[in-house]
C-alpha cells in the first residue's frame, strides 16, 4: 500500500522535523502515492497532532481520515512489534485487523462524535509477534478535529500494562499457594492443592503436573495434576528408560538439572513436533532448598498467547521454589510431629517421675505415670489444675515456694533426699524423693513454667539406714578387734622375753659338751628362730592396731620425691650387693598431706617387695615415678621381679598372705599398706604376671 523512497520533499521535513526514527520514517515516505497526497496540502490540525506525538516520549498515535491512517511516535513502536514499519500510513482497521472487532467499536462511535473513550488495563489479544498474544492496555481514545473543527481521526495516549497484569496475576497465585499451604500435611495433599490453584491461572499455566524422585532417585512418582483429564497423566516415569511417547523425559532434566521445553499435545509428550501442533510445555527442576540436589520436578504447560519471555520463565521458578519450600515443610511438620510423638512416648515410658507446670500457679501441663504414681494420684486428678489443688497435702510443705523460687530467679532446684507428707492410698506417707526444678524457657528465653524430675527413693533411703546401722555395728567391732590386737600385741611381748629369757638361761646351765651335740645346737637355732619370728609377728600386729589409733597424727606436706630417697638408703647395701638399679621420675608438684611416719612405710613395704621378690636370672630394675592428676597423687613403684598370678592379685592385700616362701616376712607388709592408704582415702592397685614383674600404684588423695 505505501513505498519508502529516499526524496524528501521540503514540505514534508518541515512538518516531520526531529522526531526520531518515526520523523525520519515519515520524512522518507512517498507520500505522492499515499491516498493523503502531499503533506503540504494536509490540515494545519493533521501536521500539529503530528508534530506532537512526534516529541512526546509518551506512546502515541493518530488515526486520520475515513480509513484511519496511522501516525505514530517511537515511544509507541514497541507496541507494534513486527508490524513496522508497514504500520505507517496503514488503514488501521488493516493494521490491527485481528482486533478490530474490539477496536472498531471502540473508535467508530467517536467518530459519530461520540464521547472520548478511557480504559485501564483493558485485554485485547495482539497479533505482533507471529502468534496472537495476551496484552493490557491503559489508554484513551478521542477525537481529533480538521481545521473545520469537524472529527477526522482518533488521537490515542496509550500504555502497555501486560507486564504489570501477568505479574499481579502470578503473584497473586503464589501468594494462593502459600496460603493454601498452612493446612496441609502430606506431600499428596500439598502437591496436589499446587496444582489446583495454579489450575486457576490457565492463562499462564494450562496445565501443571509434579512429580517427586524416589529415594534412589531411579523413578518420578505423579502426586498433583490439574488443567488435564486425569487419563493422560502418568502415574510413575522410570529415569534410566529411553524417551517414550507420553512419557515426560524428565531424566534429561535429572542430569542437566536445567528447565527444558518439550512439545506436547493435549498434555502428553510427542516425540514429533508437527504432532505437538504448537503445544509446549516447560520441565523445571525442583530443587531442595538450600541445596543442589533435586526434589522432583513441576510439569507446567506454556501459554499459546504468551512469549516465553524472562519474566515468565522466573514465574515458573519461583513455583518450584515455592513447591520445594512446601514440600520442605510438608516433610519438616511430619518429622517435628514424629519427634514430637517419640519424645511424649519418651515422657510417658522415663524410669523418672517428671512433670512440667507452667504460670504462676504452677498448673500441672504434662504428668507422666511416674510422676503420678509417686504422688499417688490418676492422671485426669491432676492434670490441668494448679500444683496446690492436685496436691493439697503439700500446701504448707515448702513445695509452691520453691517453685516460685526457680520462676522468680531461674535458677534450677536440686535436692537429693527430701522428705515429703503426700496422701497414698488414702493416708498420708513421708515419701523421700531426690528431685530437679528446671526453669522451663520458651524461645526468648523468657521463664514460662518449671520442669520437675523426681525419683522415690523410699527403699534406697531405708537401705542407707540399714547399711549406716551395719557400718556402725562394724566399726565397734573394728574398734574392739583394733583393741583386742593392741592389747594382745603388747601383753605377748612379756612372755615371749620370759621365754627368751629362760631359753638363755638353760643354755647357760647346760655343760658345753651337750651344747656342742648336732642335735642340741639345731634344736637351739630352730628355738631361736621361732622365738624371732613370734617377736617380728607381734610387732607387726602391734604397728596394725596402731595404724587406725595414729591416722591423723603427724599430717604434713610430704614431697613423694624426698620420701623415696631416704627409704633407698635404707637398702644401699642390699642395692649395691645386688647390683639393683633403682630409675626414679618425679615430677616437681608430687608433694601430699599425709602421715610422715605412714607414708615411710608405705614406701619401704613397696620397696622392699620389688627387691626381695626378684628375678633370680636377671639384675633387679625398679622404677619409681610418680604422676599428678586432678584429684589423686600417684606413685607407681614398678619391679621387673617375679610377679604374680592374676588370680592373686586381691589376695596379697591379706593379712599373713605370702606368694613366695623363699623369702622371709610375715605376709603383713602389703595389708598394713592398704590399710594405711584407705584410711587416709586413697586406694592401692596392682598389675602383674609371672615372671614380667609387677606394679603397684598408690593414689594418695591430694
């Protein structure tokens, strides 16, 4: 209908002045072909409406004459998309022919001099970029005057709102979605509520499908459909199969982890595009939040009347993550109510009794069927009501103000051993309890309640009783016994020394020659002998009885280091004929309060066993060190000896206990030892085998 030409005609770069590309455009045009004929002979009213719209950065138009020719400015051309620049100077019921049944009723009334005509946000389908597309318009049509003053065209100030209508209506879908989420408490349910509301949004999405993986992630299972007969879709896609027809390939999408558009027709695949008919549909991966991993997958059909612009694309991915955030907590509310139901099993099923009260009046929330049976009380008794109507024996037992003491300052409550009056079976019964208040705080730290853990330690408490009694009963008798020994141990001492005594005097008395007989002189060593060894026993009982008589005599500061090196003297002839080699490793803070006079015995007991008790065909080694923990001082004295059975190792703390008779004692050392060290309250154990040796180690109490 129109030619391009490069004359310009000086009439017409008058009236085209500027403009930008449409003034140009216009300055171009052969206009001695148009059916206007020469601008020059044009309206003043036509050239000033032009010129107008020409340096406005509005969108504009002008529609002229019986055959509404167009005139329009560079702010307007988006609107035209592939339309120019043929729109110039077309008839505009050729140029918008596929709307024109919408605008024509529009326009023409105005020419009849009807009103101006004022729309927002009014749809009118467009065909301006191949396909007929969904668009809104703000605009305004009115009359455009000839100098006459009669009405010869339309005058049009308009705004595209399609961007702003689709994304109020996506938004207010999702805002849906959300909303429709609260309720929800399965995967089933919250998927499927998904595509129901996007069902209504049909013109962004006319149909949507979500499938989630398998926990392998070798199949996708269908849980919401909606905007499609339900025969179409497929209930399970297996990943690793080879693309099927009907099947979504959504195992391509597993491994790009890429939104991918694939043809489909009436809502199933089609391996062949020409059968699609120009139906798309768009495969977006759903993605764990916060994660690379994927949850599954949405399904969404693309509008035919709309680009697959940017925009639209971000709305299908703010649906997805709006699926992974429900499915998210969908899966979060499932484990919060298994934990939940695992920890009221818990409380109902703990060996303690517990209970958690809350407000001022400390009204019972939770009891479990320990608590409940301590106080003797069923669970509908008590539960719900304030601690002093439930219990109202306790009212004046202290119980409410401790609770309010843990409230007011939230510090926790401990007792070990309370007695409390509680009315069982009808009576009431002192019940000992052990027990923790605990400040029960909720989110901000705020004290809302207290949380009390009990346990009934009735028959605990009635066995102390009786194991105190015993104890009692047994440290009388140790005391009689200590005496008994005592007394004993120095009432012997004299008729050993008359025996003694009148041993020698008989000797004396005998003539040489009898004394000088074998047999006489054997019989006088073995007297002596004996006589030595009952001396030796009787001192030995005597430092017993005396051990628990001076426990707390002489307590001073003792560094382990000096001790050990004045006992070592005592052996230095026995070291130097044995060829013993004594390896000591003492650390500096090794020093304990304890009795000087016991902690030398203790030493040279140990010392002198790792000595007699050695290794016939090896040099005796014994290594002396000692070691600070945090509550103990320990000394290990260590022998490469003869060792011990393990068997044996309880039984030579015993007194008159020996396991090597080749040596002379008494078997008391060991006992006196251990007596020694657990009074002061400390412990002594040994380690040992036959033939490696054996080590004692002293913890004395720092």
């Amino acid at each position: 209908m129109s030619t391009l030409t490069p004359s310009i005609t000086q009439d017409a770069s008058t009236i085209f002045l500027g403009g930008g590309e449409m003034g140009a455009l216009m300055r171009a045009y052969d206009w001695g072909s148009h059916p206007l004929g020469n601008p020059a002979a044009w309206p003043e009213s036509l050239k000033s409406n032009i010129r107008l719209i020409l340096h406005s950065r509005f969108p504009m138009f002008v529609w002229w004459g019986k055959d509404l020719y167009a005139f329009h400015n560079d702010a307007y051309l988006p609107a035209l998309g592939e339309k120019h620049p043929a729109a110039l100077g077309a008839p505009a019921k050729v140029l918008w022919a596929e709307a024109w049944e919408q605008l024509g009723q529009i326009a023409e009334p105005i020419l009849s001099g009807g009103a101006p005509f004022y729309a927002e946000g009014l749809y009118i389908p467009l065909k301006r970029k191949g396909f007929m597309e969904d668009t809104y318009w703000t605009f305004s049509y009115s009359p455009a005057f000839d100098d006459a003053g009669h009405v010869s065209g339309i005058f049009c100030a308009c705004f595209e709102e399609t961007m702003t209508v689709l994304g109020q209506r996506r938004l207010k879908s999702l805002k849906d979605i959300s909303e429709a989420m609260a309720q929800i408490q399965t995967l089933e349910d919250a998927c499927q509520t998904i595509c129901e509301v996007l069902d209504q949004n049909p013109g962004d999405v006319p149909f949507s499908q979500i499938y989630l993986l398998s926990e392998g992630a070798e199949e996708a299972r269908l849980l919401g459909q909606a905007g499609m007969p339900a025969d179409k879709a497929v209930p399970y896609i297996f990943l690793a199969e080879e693309r099927l027809s009907g099947h979504w390939p959504l195992g391509r999408v597993l491994l790009s982890k890429q939104k991918e558009i694939i043809p489909h027709a009436n809502g199933t695949f089609v391996l062949d595009r020409q059968e699609a008919d120009g139906s798309w549909a768009v495969m977006v991966p759903i993605y764990r939040p916060g994660q690379e991993d994927l949850l599954g997958f949405l399904v969404a059909g693309l509008s035919s009347k709309l680009e697959y612009d940017l925009p639209y694309q971000d709305y299908h991915g703010l649906i997805a993550g709006q699926i992974a955030t429900s499915i998210a907590s969908v899966q979060a509310q499932a484990e919060t109510a298994r934990r939940q139901a695992y920890l009221t099993e818990l409380f109902q099923q703990a060996p303690v009794a517990i209970c958690i009260m809350s407000g001022p009046e400390h009204v019972i929330d939770m009891a479990n069927p320990g608590i409940c049976e301590l106080w003797g009380k069923n669970h509908d008794d008590v539960i719900g009501r304030p601690i002093l109507d439930a219990l109202p024996e306790v009212r004046n037992q202290g119980i409410k103000e401790l609770l309010d003491g843990v409230v007011q300052t939230g510090i926790p409550y401990v007792n070990n051993e309370l007695a409390v009056e509680l009315l069982r079976n009808g009576a009431l019964e002192t019940v000992y309890v052990s027990f923790v208040y605990h400040p029960l705080r909720d989110a901000q730290h705020n004290i809302m309640g207290v949380i009390a853990i009990a346990v009934g330690i009735n028959e605990q408490v009635e066995a102390r009783h009786q194991i105190e009694a015993k104890n009692r009963e047994l440290l009388a008798i140790n005391a009689d016994l200590d005496n008994f020994v005592y007394s004993a141990s120095h009432d012997l001492r004299a008729p050993i020394s008359n025996i003694e005594g009148l041993i020698e005097a008989l000797l004396q008395d005998l003539p040489p020659e009898t004394l000088q007989r074998e047999v006489v002189s054997q019989v006088v060593r073995l007297i002596h002998g004996s006589i030595d060894r009952f001396k030796r026993t009787v001192s030995d009982l005597t430092e017993v009885a005396k051990i628990q008589r001076e426990a707390g005599e002489d307590v001073a500061a003792l560094n382990l280091a000096e001790v050990v090196s004045e006992v070592c003297l005592d052996f230095k002839a026995f070291i130097e004929k044995s060829g013993a080699q004594i390896e000591t490793d003492f650390r500096s803070n090794a020093t304990v309060q304890f009795s000087a006079k016991n902690m030398r015995s203790v030493v040279y007991n140990l010392i002198s066993n790792s000595l007699k008790y050695r290794a016939p065909d090896r040099v005796p080694v014994v290594r002396i060190s000692t070691e600070v923990m945090p509550h103990h001082v320990v000394l290990s004295v260590q022998d490469n000896g003869l060792g011990i059975n393990p068997g044996d190792r309880t039984k030579i703390f015993s007194m008159f206990k020996r396991m090597h008779d080749h040596v002379e004692g008494t078997g008391i050392g060991l006992y006196i030892v251990k007596r020694i060290v657990e009074n002061a309250g400390g412990e002594i154990a040994v380690k040992s085998q036959p033939g490696e040796g054996t080590t004692f180690k002293v913890y004395f109490r720092r």
